[in-house]
C-alpha cells in the first residue's frame, strides 16, 4: 500500500465570511449527488510544495462536503528523484532529455508503484510528471484517472514533452493552470482539457491573520531589524525561482537605500535532489552579507514564519523565470503587501502589471520597482489593497473546490 498522508478537519462554512455566501452555496450545490464519492490523490511528496499545500487544504474540503477524499504518496529512492527533477526541468524548457537509463527507472518506479496502489476508486488524481506512468500499469483501479499538470510547459524540452505526452494522453481529463501550458497534442482533447488556476487557503497557519505586533516579533527573533525596510522572497531554492537575480536586485537597491535588508525563506522538498545543490550557490552569491538572511524549512523556518515574514516585507519578490502558478504571489497579496513578480508563467494570471503589483523581466527591473515602492510608501499600500480583493474573489480555497466538484459532476 501507498503511505497515506493524514490532514486535518476543515469546514466550509469557516470559509464564507472570506469568499462570501453565494460561492459557498454554489459548492454545497455542486456536491450534491456525489457525496461518498472515492477520490484519491497521488503526489510524489507530503511536504516542501505547492502541490502539497494544496492538498492539505483541498482534501480536509472535499471531505466535508461529502466526497470520500484521500492523498498518498508514491515511494521513490535518489535515482528516481534525479530522473523526475530532469524531466521536471526538461518540461519547463531545460534542454537536457532524460537518458534511456533514466527513462526507464522513471517507468519501474512507476510500474512499482501501480502495484502498490490498491483499487475501488471513482476518481484518482495523479499530480504532476513524476507519477504520471501510473494509469497504465493500473488502469483498472479507478473509474476515471485525471492528470493534474502544476508546472510551467510553454516551452517544455520538445523530445521530453514528446515522450510523455503519449502517456498523459491515455487520461480522462486534464488540469492546467493556464491555457498556454497545455500541449499541442491535447489541443483537440476539448472538455477533457480543464484550466483551473491553484489557490490558497487563507485559514492555513501560512495566510491567517497575524498581527503587526507578532509578525515583527518572528522576524526579530531570525536577526531581522524591523525597524528598517525589508525585502523577501519565499520559494524553494531552484534556478527557475531566480534567487540570484533577487540578490542582485537587492545589491542595485542597497547602493541607493543602504538601510535596505532582503530574506530568501525557502523549503527543502523530499522530490528535489538539487535543493541543497542550489541552497549552498545562493549562499555563496550572498557573499556573507549580514543583510541577507536566508531560511529554510530546517532551521525552524515554518508555516508561521513564512507568514511573518510575508507579512513583515515592505516589498514581496518571486522573481521566476519559469513558474507554473505561485502560491506565494498569492499568498503575499492576501496578506496587502506590495508585490513584484517575474513576468512568467501563472504570476501575470495574479497580478496586474501597475494596478496590483509590478511585473518584470530582470534584476534591474525589479530594482528599480522595489525602489519606487520603497519611496512611495502610498504607492505600496494601494498595491496591497487592490491585490488583496483581486485574491479574495479568485485565488481562495473554496474557488478552487468548485472547480474540482465540476470536474466531477463531468466525468460521472
């Protein structure tokens, strides 16, 4: 049997005085006639992601409006990790294939792992490439299968893409994050093919409520001065998350506003065998600057944490180069702090250039907005405001179960 992962109780209801009651009366709407539903949700990690964090909110949901909703974990070991990080990358444009080698250790662990799930669903949902294989080696454990792509394939790698693409295909429907990420191959797939954006919870230990008080209180206690301007970007410590470019950002912006400070709050996921690899290179462009403080999940860096720290920043960074969504755009905005992204991606679907936050395409462009922020403390708070009801009419939870419970009505 795959490791099942437990969540906690979440209910809906919590949720209406935030998205307000005619969404939460469409959702209770919605799952009638599909209560006892059996979902079950593959991922390759219960911890480090996006993926992750989505799961632990949406499933506890679909529970309490009576769909009979489980998550496991698939089993891997290094030489699977490595070969699911190349195809990662080689999806969001890296130019390296897998070899033959690695083809094949990405299908046995596949195969292996179709043999350990057990059968009797109606629904399993396979998040993301690294378990993607699975459907064929057990086709008949559920009624319908549906592929849940969480990545950036505007330019994937095209012998990869090529390569997987036969394998996704054999699916009955098809989740994406924008219409750009879906594969040509799939474009006459019609209503098998679904765009449905991720979204984030604002009841979770990362987005509640923190006070000004507590938020300055954390970051303190991490060697933060709170009494001088911050910079922060949270994300994991990859080259497609561009946490070079933010420390040069900050360098260009530290020549003008020496009091300026930036944190890099990252976290070390269980299916990213780079992480570390690329956690020491930031360290070393940081140059042992005592004003850039970097964190990850393993030095008591967690969902409060994360959360003061957003919370905290006079100006919120993700500056990608590839990304598939960005929760932490989200979340930033839902916390009315002023945003700059890469404009890439799912981040231009959460902002609008200007009018929410800034969109750019290199250090020096993000320098500059930081700085315009930075002068214009006004300017930063409309950001704020604007984005934070952008989020609150289509990046929160129960948006996000809607969705999901349509998928179902459709497939039967």
């Amino acid at each position: 049997m795959l490791q099942p992962v437990g969540v906690g109780h979440k209910t809906l209801a919590d949720y209406t005085h935030l998205v307000g009651r005619p969404l939460c009366e469409e959702v209770r709407s919605l799952a009638e006639g599909l209560e006892g539903l059996k979902v079950l949700h593959l991922s390759a990690t219960a911890f480090g992601g996006g993926v992750s964090e989505l799961l632990y909110s949406v499933v506890p949901l679909m529970r309490d409006v009576g769909i009979d909703a489980h998550w496991q974990v698939i089993i891997g070991r290094e030489e699977f990790f490595n070969a699911t990080k190349l195809l990662h990358n080689a999806l969001q444009g890296n130019p390296l294939d897998l070899s033959p080698p690695e083809w094949r250790v990405w299908e046995e662990y596949n195969e292996m792992n179709a043999e350990m799930l057990q059968g009797g669903w109606d629904v399993i949902v396979v998040h993301d490439p690294q378990p993607a294989a699975m459907r064929r080696h057990a086709v008949d454990k559920a009624r319908n299968w549906v592929w849940r792509c969480h990545i950036d394939l505007s330019a994937p790698h095209p012998p990869t893409i090529d390569r997987l693409v036969p394998i996704v295909s054999e699916y009955d429907a098809f989740l994406f994050h924008i219409p750009d990420y879906v594969p040509g191959a799939l474009n006459g797939a019609g209503d098998s093919v679904n765009i449905v954006p991720p979204a984030i919870d604002p009841l979770s230990p990362k987005n509640m409520a923190l006070s000004p008080e507590d938020a300055a209180f954390v970051c303190d206690q991490f060697g933060v001065d709170v009494d001088r301007p911050l910079m922060c970007q949270v994300s994991r410590f990859d080259p497609w998350k561009d946490p070079i470019g933010v420390i040069d950002a900050y360098r260009i912006v530290h020549e003008e506003l020496p009091e300026v400070q930036l944190a890099l709050v990252g976290s070390m996921a269980a299916d990213d065998p780079e992480g570390w690899q690329f956690f020491n290179s930031t360290l070393e462009h940081a140059q042992g600057d005592p004003d850039i403080k970097i964190f990850n999940n393993l030095s008591n860096v967690g969902a409060i944490e994360v959360n003061a720290f957003q919370s905290q920043a006079d100006v919120m960074i993700q500056k990608s180069t590839r990304e598939g969504f960005g929760l932490t755009v989200s979340e930033a905005l839902w916390k009315g702090r002023p945003f700059i992204g890469g404009d890439v991606g799912g981040i231009p679907l959460q902002i609008e250039d200007g009018a929410s936050g800034f969109l750019v395409s290199s250090p020096e462009e993000c320098a500059d907005r930081t700085l315009q922020i930075l002068r214009d403390p006004g300017l930063g708070k409309h950001l704020g405001r604007t984005g934070k009801e952008y989020v609150r009419t289509h990046f929160l939870t129960p948006r996000l179960l809607r969705d999901w419970l349509g998928i179902f009505r459709r497939l039967g």
